[in-house]
C-alpha cells in the first residue's frame, strides 16, 4: 500500500513539474510573440517618424513678395496686349532689383535673380492673362522662390559652413536674410505639389501627372483583372472538370503569383509594345501589364472565398429545383463577392506600388504635361518616386518623401476600404 502511494505521489510530481515546464515555455513562446509584434511596430513607428520628419516640409514652399509692374510698353507694345513675346524674367528682375537697389554690377545681379525660381515669370504670366484690367499698375504678388532660398529657409542649408560647400552665396545669403527682415519671404502651402506636373525645377515639381498616370493605369487594371478573374475562379471552382487539365491550369496559377514583377514587364515590352504596337508610355500598356500582374492574386483570393460559401447553400439551391448556373450566379456568388472585393483591393494595392513592370514598359521618361487619356506619355506614382530619388537636386529628397507619404496615404485608403467592405458585406451563417 505504501509502496502504491509513493508511485502515486512520484507520477504526481512528474505531472506537475510537466505542468510547469509546459507552461514556461508557453510563458516564453508568447514572450517571444509579443517581443516580436514590439519590435515590428517600433520599427514601423520609426520608419513614419522619419518619413514624416524628411517629407513633411515639401507640403510647404518658400514665396517671395515681389512688387510686380504691369508695364504697357512691355506688355502691350503698341497698344496690344502681347503675352507671347513679353518679357516676364525681366518684369520679375526688375521687381527683385527695387528690393535690393544698391547692386549695380553684372555678377552680383545674377546672383540676384537666382533667387526667384524661373516659375515666377509664368505667375506674372497668369496674373495679367487672368486679369488684363491690371495693366498699367504695380500689383504685390507672391512668387515662388527658387529651391536654394526654399531650402535656407526650411534649415536644410547651414549658412555657418564655408561658402565652397554651399549652393548659396554668403552675399546670397546676406540678401535673403534681408527680405525676410523686411517681411517678404514666408512659408505657404505648397499648392504646385499637386497641381502641376513633373519638372527640371524641384520647387516647380509636382505629383499631378504621376497622380493622373496611376488613375488611368488602375482604371484600366480594375476593368479588365476583376471581371476576368472572378470568372476563371467561378470557372475552376465550379465547373471545371477535375482532371490533369485543371491541375496544370492551378498549379500555373500559383506559380505566376510568386513570379517577379518585372517579368510581366518584359512579357508587356515584347506582347504589347513591339507585337501590338501600342504607344510606348502610355497608361493603357502599363494598365495591361499590371492586369497581367494582378490577375493570379485576384484568382486565387476569389477561388479561397468562393471556397469558403458553405455547402449547404449549394445543397439547399440544388434541393428547391436551381440549376447549377442559378446556384453560383443568386447564392454562392453573392455570398463570395465580399472575399473576391477583397482580394481585388489588395491586388490594386499592389500594382499601385510596383515600379519594375513599368520601367521595361518606358513609363520611366521624363514627361511634363498631365496626361488627358489612356494613351497620352505618362509617368506613375512610384516611377516619379525613383525619378526624384535619383535627382542630384538636395530640394528633391523632401518632395520624394512627400510623394511616398502620398502613397502609402492611397494604400492605407485602399486597404482600409477592403476591410469596410468586407465587413459590411459578410454574412455568418
């Protein structure tokens, strides 16, 4: 009996000091997880925080308060209002000389004028075109200065390092500091970001063009890769044979969903370029490409939803007398459009934020003018991103962080709607 009691009180103990080993380790493992999820989260903190910190300032742009004159004589010689062949640099040189009248030599007016960006003259332009009634009279108007003085501004040029390592002048410098004493320097939103296009000129770039050239290219894709692929997921999950055909035709399917996005590229380079002979450039090649692209994950993400529709919807349709079409199109297909919407937004994402495909494709030229159409030279969203990384420009760092923040702005948007509708549109059974 005692003998009975002691293995009792042995395998009692080997329990609990399993017990206890069990439990430290879940105790480490979740640890583990929760360390991890930490160090995730504090890297992507950081990642915003300096994204934030190197981009936020591109939302501003530094203008300069210029007392333009409207003059007749060189503006409407002869009585004629004349806006092609006037000279708007000298009317905008003329305005910075009145601020700064003491410089007289031939250098140091240079210098001067390099302190307005070339944009200025196009802004008198507009002002006078816009309003003619101005002719005549000296009007205040604020004209974009040009990146070095923006760039002083902001502290993104050190005045204490020697001259030899700045873009500015100590003279420059000198003048600068004097405009804002008397109030004609000041940060304003920075209103060209958005409304124009590409540019030589950092202070004149802008992320219209490139906004415009992924529109296109997503309206394309989402045209032709949402219809095409729900139907191949219906076709394959619910009425394709089960036999070696199918097999191949899935196991493809996977395969290209794992196959680097720059081969589409070249696939689009070879097929639509030089076979088809569509415009180089154009939105409407890069959306095709990006349908390519986009087509295995929304096949795949519609066949798992379909998937997921319990049998008993089938079994109950089947029952009351539906045909097998009627079936997918009233009760399964409605069921599973919440999981395909899904899986076509995350799709969308992706192809908003690939770059490669569209390199091959020519998407990578320098285009200034906003793109009107689907076939128009066009540029996309991160492609402009790659330009203005690889600009020597320093004033184009801050706005390539400002148009990644615009971008990681439409993906959260994007992926915050495939959750919206997921779960509005989900029904449990």
């Amino acid at each position: 009996m005692g003998a009975k009691r002691t293995r009792e009180r042995t395998t009692l103990q080997k329990v609990e000091a399993g017990l206890k080993r069990r439990r430290r380790k879940e105790l480490i493992f979740k640890l583990s997880g929760e360390i991890a999820t930490g160090v995730g989260i504090l890297f992507l903190v950081l990642f915003f925080a300096i994204l934030l910190n190197k981009g936020s300032s591109a939302f501003q742009q530094t203008y300069l308060q210029l007392d333009i004159e409207f003059s007749a004589e060189v503006i409407a010689p002869g009585g004629q209002l004349d806006l092609q062949y006037a000279d708007f640099d000298g009317i905008v040189r003329a305005a910075l000389q009145k601020e700064l009248p003491e410089i007289s030599g031939r250098s140091e007016r240079r210098e001067l004028y390099r302190l307005a960006s070339v944009g200025a003259a196009y802004q008198v332009h507009d002002v006078i075109a816009e309003n003619p009634g101005l002719l005549g009279t000296t009007q205040s108007i604020w004209v974009p200065a040009s990146a070095d003085v923006d760039m002083l501004v902001k502290g993104n040029i050190d005045a204490a390092v020697d001259e030899a390592l700045r873009t500015l002048s100590d003279q420059q410098i000198d003048w600068i500091n004097r405009l804002d004493e008397a109030g004609r320097l000041d940060l304003k939103f920075n209103s060209a970001l958005f409304s124009n296009g590409d540019s030589r000129e950092p202070e004149l770039a802008g992320i219209k063009g490139a906004m415009m050239g992924s529109f296109f290219m997503l309206a394309v894709t989402i045209a032709l890769s949402f219809p095409i692929g729900v139907a191949a997921a219906i076709y394959l999950e619910e009425f394709a044979p089960r036999n070696s055909w199918s097999d191949l035709v899935e196991v493809n399917i996977n395969n290209l969903a794992a196959v680097p996005s720059i081969v589409f590229g070249l696939l689009g380079l070879a097929v639509f370029i030089n076979w088809m002979a569509l415009p180089r450039s154009a939105p409407l090649v890069g959306g095709l490409v990006l349908t390519l692209l986009t087509l295995p994950v929304i096949i795949i993400a519609s066949r798992a939803a379909i998937k997921a529709v319990p049998p008993s919807i089938r079994q109950a349709a089947l029952g009351l007398g539906a045909s097998k079409t009627q079936v997918v199109f009233h009760h399964v297909l409605p069921l599973a459009m919440p999981g395909m919407l899904t899986g076509a937004i995350i799709g969308m994402s992706r192809a908003l934020g690939e770059s490669a495909p569209l390199l091959m494709i020519g998407m990578i030229a320098f285009v200034v003018d906003v793109p009107g159409s689907f076939t128009d030279p066009s540029t996309a969203l991160p492609v402009q991103i790659y330009l203005w990384a690889d600009s020597p420009e320093r004033a184009f760092a801050e706005r390539t962080s400002a148009a990644i923040i615009v971008l990681l702005a439409f993906l959260l948007l994007m992926n915050l709607a495939a959750v919206i509708i997921r779960r509005r549109m989900e029904r449990k059974w």
